[in-house]
C-alpha cells in the first residue's frame, strides 16, 4: 500500500461529557475498501461524521493525503445513512442526483446542461435511469439507497465515505451496491464504510477497523478479522468461522 | 355578495384609497409569508413563526416606552429586534442545551409573550393619553395600513425574491438535507441564518395587519395547501405566495362587505379554507382521490379473483369457453350479481340464462395476470 488518503490524529468526540469516540489514531491507505465494525453505540457514524466536520471533535485533527480536510473537499464524498432525511420532500431522483455537483459549483451558480448529464450518467450506473423523474417518496427503501449512492458517484471524488449503505435494502440491491463499489476500488479510490453484517465482511471488504469507543484495530481483514478482535470489540465470546 | 356587489367592489378596489391600499398590502403579505411558509414547514419548523411573532411583541412595547411615537415603522423595528433576539435564543438553547426545538419553541414563546403582556398592560395603566392602541398589534388592524407599509412590504418582498432565486440551489439543499450540504463545503450557518431572517421580516410586516396571535397561519396555511397539488419545491413556493395573495385579497374583500368583522382573522380563515379544499380535493394526495383509488382499487381485485377461479375452473377444460353453470361459483364467495355483469362488460365472459363460459379474451387476461403477480413478487 501506498499513500495514506485518510489520516486521523487524536480524535476525541463527546456528546454531554460522555466520550463516544475516544483517542482515535487512524490510518487508512489508498485504494482500500473498508469497512467499519463495531456495536451499536461504538461511535461508527460518529466517527464519519466528525472525519468530514458534521461534528465538532473536542481535541484531534483530520488530513486527507496530508492536507486539512477543508482544503481537500472535492476528494471527498459522503453518502448519509437514507433514514437521515425526510424522504416526502416535493423533489425527484434526478434533482437529488443533480445535488452532488452543487459542490463543484459552488455559490449562487445553478447546475446546467454538463450537471445533469453527469447526473444522468451516475443514475444508470446504480441502475436508476428509468426512475429519474420519479418524486422521492415514490422510490423504495432500496432505490433510495441507490439514489444517495448516485449523488456521491456525481462528485467524481477519490474517497467515499458511506454511513451503512446496506441498511434495510434487499439482496438484490446490496449486491448491486457492492459491486459499485468494488468497481471504485478497481479506479484507484478510496471506500469506507459504516457496516454491521460481520459474515460478509471478508466477502465484501479488504480492510477493516474495529471500533468500540476506542480503535480496538485495524488493517487488511485476511490478518486481523478474527476471534480475538472480535471479542475486544463486541466484548462477547464471538465466534465466527472465516472461510481460509 | 350579489354580482352587482362584486363589480362595485373590484370599481372601489381601484377607486378607494384605503380599499386599495388594504388590498395591496394584504395580498403582498400572503404572497411573501407563503413563499417563506414553505420553508418553514420543509424545514419541519412549523412552530418558529408562532414564537418568532409572539417573541416580537415585548418589541413593540419597549420601541414604545422608549420612544413614545406610535407610528408604525417605530414599533415594527422594536419587533424586529425582539423578534430576532428570541429567534437566536431559541437557536441557542437547541444549540447549547439538549432540550429538543419544540420545548425551546414553547420556552421562548411564552416567556417572550408573557413579558410582552406584562408591558401592555404596565402602558394602559399610564395616565398618557397616547397609549391606547397598541393592543391592535394582539389581533392586527388592516385598516391601520397606509401606503408607505405598503412600500416596505414590497420591497421587502422583492428583496426576499431576489435572494431566493439568488440562493435557490443552497436553500434547496440546505431543505433536504443539511449535513450533506455541510460535507460540500457549503456554509450551512449562512443559508439558515439567511432564511430565518427572512422569515423574521416576514412575520414583523405581518403585525400590523394580522397580528402576534394569528400570525403563524400566515406562513403555514398557504405552505400546507400548496404542498398537497405539487411534488416540486419551485412550484410548492409559487403556489403558497399565490394562495396566500388571495387569501389577503378575498379576506380583505369578505371584511370590507361585512362592516364589522377584522380583516386578520378573516384571512387566515380563508387561507385554512384552501388548507380544507387541498387535503380533501388535491389529486395526489387528497383525501377523497385517496379513497376512491382505494375502492376502486378493491372492486378490480374482487373482478380479478372471481376472474381467476373461472380460469382454474376453465383450465381444466380442453374448450375454454365451455359453459358453466353459475352455481359451481358458489364455492367462491367474492362474486355478485354486478361483478359478473361487469366482467360481461369487459368481454371476458359471456352469461346465458344460469351459465357462464369464459372467452378467449378472459382467458389471456386471467392467465396474464398470474403473469404480472409473479414479476411483480420476484
């Protein structure tokens, strides 16, 4: 592995004094999918959340390929969790697709004929093109999933960060979205995410990091996704059988 | 009102001074307040208006115990700033405390209205004869109005417009969702401060003529209507500035033909009327379409069963449209008279005295069907 695209130093997240994430020291290399594990509450989407300054961290700071985050935006996409917004907005697929190169675009400047070609092109690529014109709350749990993923696609970024992107979507769907993915990979970019079913983690990612709180570790899931870590993490005797 | 009434009044609408000026101010104020409504109620912040308008009532008693002038600019800037010091409170105690936006809506608003009280009645008690008439503010007084709060709405309204088709694209997202605007490098803080001041302006125009109790109406009425006919965010904002107009115009029109009834009730009645018409009438999304898709929806299914048992009835046959007797149907409880005369209507049976047989036509379509329910389920 090669460069470090993410690099967190120190992280400290609290909501109310109580520490969600505590002391979080994080490499992630270029060009790895990984996935993020670890209970309910361990701070998982915290983590993200503060990674891109949604939150604000008490102490810590975040580079991407050696630069603050603020100066490195356009490398870095975000698909939120789908239960995040109110999905009875008065808009259409399309338009929300056409909401990823707003960040290119930046202030009072309104998205035109190349926006939405390449708003467009990224519906077809999650397998959404004939839905383009259909209003949000229209869309099924799956297709909205696939929608926020084509709004990240318009971004054309070299990291995504996803907060569980196969939350409540069928088997059809997810093999779809992973396949996106690791067609990501394959460009050279950078995945990370949010994920909670611990039986296709060797099948999907090639990286992972436990997290409950504190990093617990991380690295290529062929060395550390085992037993041992699993117990640390999820604090149960935790046996899975990983596939040699 | 009678035919003849109507054409007299649009005459005096043009003619009377202070017909005119009601009307013009009335309408602008319902288009400005339902094109902010809308995103107040998108930004699930229904309740802001209400505390922003009560907040701005201590305002308008201080302008006055400080200045002594009651003219209308004066104590609409006291609401002004009151208004926005109980905005950015209750921005505040979301922000710092974990109290969650409807307890901190409800701190500020009666904390603010309750003070706002305590000074109106501390002012009535004052031997100064310049006092009376600062409650007009509680419920409004239309006729108060004259032409230069007609300007200043205006301009208000084309400075509100401008911004917002200026911002558009930012307000838009900043709607739908707010942290992943933040995470495009936009400053989510700006937007959302630009909106609520917005809002706040609105609201303070609307004192004069609706008043601190009814005002919320005003942005959420119109709002509330127009999401019920439309799926996109440009036509929700031109069509609540459009009911709300015409709620400040028929209201106006209403209170003018009836000697004594206040202007800012009646518009706010007559904006919740297009409320009650949009629920009950929107095609989409109304309460009657609703149920009628529903029943109409039941009635096809119970054709589409009874057409099934008679193909599986038919199937076993090598004529399809050998004739049955209707009785074997009795096995099968989802049939009546009518539907079966409805599936004679639509050619896929035909009935001869007690019989039935199924045609060619009826055949495809129920083996069709059990076609589309497996694409469907797969």
């Amino acid at each position: 592995m090669s460069k470090i695209a993410v690099k967190v130093d120190d992280l400290t997240v609290a909501y109310n004094y109580k520490p969600v994430l505590w002391d979080i020291d994080l490499e992630i290399p270029e060009g790895v999918l990984m996935a993020i594990v670890g209970p309910n509450g361990a701070g998982k989407s915290t983590l993200i959340k503060s990674i891109l300054g949604i939150l604000k961290p008490i102490a810590g700071s975040v580079s991407i390929y050696g630069k603050p985050y603020d100066k490195q935006r356009p490398l870095v996409a975000y698909v939120p969790q789908k239960g995040s917004v109110d999905w009875d907005f008065p808009t259409t697929a399309l338009d929300v697709v056409m909401m990823g190169t707003y960040g290119s675009l930046g202030w009072i400047k309104r998205p035109g004929q190349k926006e939405k070609k390449a708003a467009l092109e990224a519906l077809e690529k999650v397998g959404m093109l004939a839905f383009k014109g259909r209003q949000i709350s229209q869309l099924s749990g799956g297709q909205q999933q696939r929608i926020f993923l084509a709004r990240a696609l318009v971004q054309n970024a070299s990291i995504y960060f996803m907060d569980e992107p196969f939350q409540g979507v069928d088997a059809s769907t997810e093999i779809a979205i992973i396949n996106i993915l690791k067609s990501l990979r394959k460009a050279g970019k950078t995945v990370i995410v949010v994920h909670h079913d611990l039986q296709t983690v060797p099948e999907y990612f090639d990286w992972v990091t436990f997290l409950n709180v504190k990093k617990i570790a991380t690295g290529p899931v062929r060395d550390i996704f085992n037993d041992d870590n699993l117990t640390k993490t999820y604090g149960i005797n935790y046996k899975v059988s990983i596939q040699e | 009102m009678e035919f003849m009434d109507i054409t007299e009044y649009i005459q005096l609408v043009f003619t009377d001074y202070t017909l005119r000026t009601i009307t013009l101010g009335t309408a602008i104020l319902g288009a400005v307040t339902g094109m902010l409504g809308s995103f107040a109620v998108l930004r699930k912040q229904s309740l802001l208006g209400d505390a922003i308008s009560h907040a701005a009532l201590p305002g308008i008693a201080i302008a006055f115990l400080i200045t002594g002038a009651k003219d209308s600019n004066t104590l609409l800037l006291g609401a002004l700033v009151s208004g926005l010091i109980g905005t950015f409170w209750i921005r505040g105690i979301v922000t710092k405390t974990h109290l969650k936006s409807d307890t901190a809506l409800g701190l500020i608003l009666s904390l603010f209205f309750g003070f706002g009280m305590l000074l109106l009645t501390f002012i009535q008690k004052q031997p100064n004869a310049n006092q009376a008439g600062l409650d007009k503010y509680l419920f409004g007084q239309a006729a108060t109005l004259v032409e230069s709060d007609v300007w200043i709405m205006a301009i208000v309204t084309g400075v509100c417009l401008l911004v917002m088709l200026l911002f558009w694209k930012e307000f838009k997202i900043l709607l739908f969702d707010e942290d992943y605007t933040k995470t495009l490098g936009f400053n989510t803080k700006f937007i959302d401060i630009l909106i609520t001041t917005f809002i706040v302006l609105a609201i303070v125009l609307g004192l004069q003529t609706v008043g601190v109790v009814l005002m919320s109406a005003m942005l959420l009425a119109p709002a509330a209507a127009a999401r019920q006919w439309t799926n996109s965010l440009g036509v929700m904002v031109f069509l609540a500035a459009i009911f709300g107009a015409l709620s400040g115009v028929f209201g106006t029109a209403i209170s003018a033909s009836q000697n004594n009834l206040s202007t800012g009730p009646v518009i706010v009645l007559v904006a919740s009327v297009f409320v009650v018409v949009s629920f009950i009438f929107s095609p989409s999304r109304g309460i009657l379409f609703k149920h009628i898709r529903f029943v109409q929806n039941r009635n096809d299914l119970q054709l589409h069963k009874t057409l099934a048992f008679m193909y599986h009835i038919a199937e076993t046959h090598e004529d399809i449209s050998h004739p049955h007797t209707i009785k074997i149907l009795n096995n099968f409880r989802g049939y009546t008279r009518s539907s079966l005369k409805k599936l004679e209507d639509k050619g896929y049976i035909i009935i001869k005295g007690n019989m039935w047989s199924l045609t060619d036509h009826g055949f495809e379509t129920a083996s069709n069907l059990y076609n589309q329910q497996h694409r469907t389920d797969e």
